[in-house]
C-alpha cells in the first residue's frame, strides 16, 4: 500500500516538474518573440493610460499626468527604462508625440536629488514645453531638485503648504580617521595626483582642497540660479542676496516671491492645462507601466543574488552616496 502512494507521489511529483518546464518554455519562447517584434520595428517602449478624470463623450482631447515623486537619482529604477530619469523621458516623449494629448501635467513631490538627474529631467521637461504646455503641480515637496525640474515647466502650481525653494547644492564626505586610529588602523594610499583623494575620510582635508570643493559647489550653484533667473524672470543677484540662500519656504511664500504662478490643488492644475492646451472637454489620464514579460523572467533570474534589507534609521531619509553633488535640503545630509 505504502509502496502504491509512492508511486502516486513520484509520478504526481513528475508530471508537476514536467508542466514547469513546459509554461518556462513557453515564457520564453513569448519573451524572446516580443523582443523580436520590438527590435524588427524599432519600438519605443510605451506606458499604459489609465482614465483619472472622465472628459467630454464628444471629445478625444487628453490631458497627459505624468508622477514625479521620490529621490531624483539615476541609481533608482525604472518600470519601463533603465531608471527613472529614463522613465520620465519616456513618458513626457510619449505624450509629446500623441496628438490627442493638448497638454501635460507634472505632479511632483519630490526633496530633490543628484545634479545631473534633476538637470536631465528639467531639460526634459523644458523640451516638452515646447511643444505642449507644461503644468507643474508641487505635492508636499518640491524643493531645490525637484523646484530645479519644476522650473522647466509652463506654468508653477504649489499648495500654500507645500515645502519648496532650498535653492543650493551640497555635497558630503565623512572623516573617520580618529575612529581608525582608535582601533588601530591604518591607510595607506597611492596616489597619481594631489587631488585624487581629497575626499577620503582617512585623513583631513587641506585648505587647497576645500577649496577646490568649494568653487566646485559653486560653479554648480551658479547654474541652479541661473536657470531659476532665467525661467522665473527674476534677478540674479536678488536671488543670491536673497531667497536662493538654501532655505526650505511655503508654497504661499513661494508665490510671494515669485518662484510659482499660482496657488492651488491638483485640479486646479488640470484646469490650467486644459487652459493653455484649449481642450476644455479633455480627459485626463494617467501613465502606468505596463507589464512586461522580459522583466519577470529577469527577476526570476536573479532571484537567488536577491536580498531584502529593512533599515528603519534610513527609510525617511535618502542615502547620500560620499562625493556625489546633490540639490537637497540641508536637512537631508547627516
């Protein structure tokens, strides 16, 4: 008898092992056929529209959400490119290129983040605008990264309480060198040039070193005011005397000083952009990743490096990568 349900067990057993072979097959064999497809017609990856708000029955016209939100890093990523700069270049270029989209709208809520991602989107979003209207629409943040990307936008919309400006660049390293002392450690370096370790935490800086990173910093933040100059039509130098000196501000403080157009709530941001698209009877739709086949079968791939890691004292705050210069609130560095 017990030999009988073995044999029930094992034969069970294999028809199991032979049905996964079988569905990772065919997986596969569909994955590579779309990868196929994509390649043979040269087609751009494309996200899904979901309806936020119902429009005219009479009326095709769209008005295009796109979702800024979190860190602005190029080391985060993406559903539909590498990362989510790619991301969003994607999904402005997509509703760029639908001619029943008469309008866009960002929402961010966003503290900021590295220079070069928040300088990639911001030219993004400045290219779009130049085809369609652009509506950025602050969440509870948008401060110095995330205002640098909202300044490529048509229009500025922010909450009276939404935190923004912190108009600044910083950068971060740690000095650890009485802590190995302590412990009797040592480093021992070799280097090609003076430079090439200034930012090593095994010894101080010199004085020629903080300066380099100065002006560095500098040269960057130069940038940062000269773009708010430029888009917000403000004075250079009242802005470095003045409201570009790192500060966090409201979005009503924001308007006072004429960082934003407008104050309001989402909607009053889809308003707007049907406004400047003239598509009063436009829905508005939101862009989701759709799913994709190659991305499952690449997690499945990966499944045995995967790690989960849970880090209560980090999980409010981004971590910082040392030498990377970032457009943060100074209260995001440790």
């Amino acid at each position: 008898m017990n030999n009988k349900r073995f044999g029930c067990l094992a034969i069970g057993l294999f028809i199991l092992l032979c049905m996964s072979a079988f569905l990772n097959l065919i997986l596969v064999a569909v994955s590579a056929k779309g990868l196929k497809t994509v390649r043979k017609h040269n087609l751009a990856p494309q996200f899904e529209e979901k309806v936020v708000v119902n429009g005219s029955s009479s009326s095709s016209d769209k008005i295009a959400l796109i979702t800024l939100r979190g860190l602005i890093s190029s080391s985060v990523a993406g559903t539909l490119g590498e990362t989510m700069v790619d991301d969003l270049k994607i999904a402005l270029q997509q509703a760029v290129d639908d001619d029943d989209v008469k309008a866009i709208v960002l929402n961010i809520d966003s503290p900021g983040g590295e220079v070069t991602a928040s300088d990639v989107i911001y030219n993004a979003v400045r290219k779009a605008r130049e085809q369609k209207p652009v509506v950025i629409y602050m969440g509870s943040i948008a401060a110095s990264g995330g205002y640098y990307v909202a300044c490529g936008g048509s229009w500025l919309i922010a909450n009276d309480t939404t935190l923004t400006g912190s108009i600044g660049v910083i950068i971060q390293t740690l000095n650890y060198e009485a802590l190995l002392g302590k412990i009797g450690v040592d480093a021992v370096v070799f280097k090609s040039g003076k430079f090439k370790d200034m930012l090593s935490g095994t010894r101080p800086m010199t004085d020629e070193e903080k300066k380099y990173i100065q002006d560095l910093v500098m040269e960057t933040y130069g940038k940062f005011v000269g773009i708010v100059a430029t888009e917000r039509k403000l004075p250079v130098d009242e802005l470095r005397n003045g409201i570009a000196d790192g500060r966090i501000i409201s979005g009503k403080d924001a308007l006072e000083e004429k960082l934003i157009n407008q104050l309001g709530q989402i909607e009053d941001a889809y308003a707007k952009a049907k406004q400047l698209g003239r598509a009063s009877g436009a829905s508005v739709i939101r862009y989701e990743a759709s799913f994709r086949l190659g991305k499952l079968l690449k997690l499945f791939g990966e499944s045995e490096k995967a790690k989960v890691e849970v880090n209560l004292a980090s999980t409010a705050l981004p971590q910082l990568e040392p030498g990377k210069l970032y457009l943060l609130p100074g209260f995001y560095a440790p």
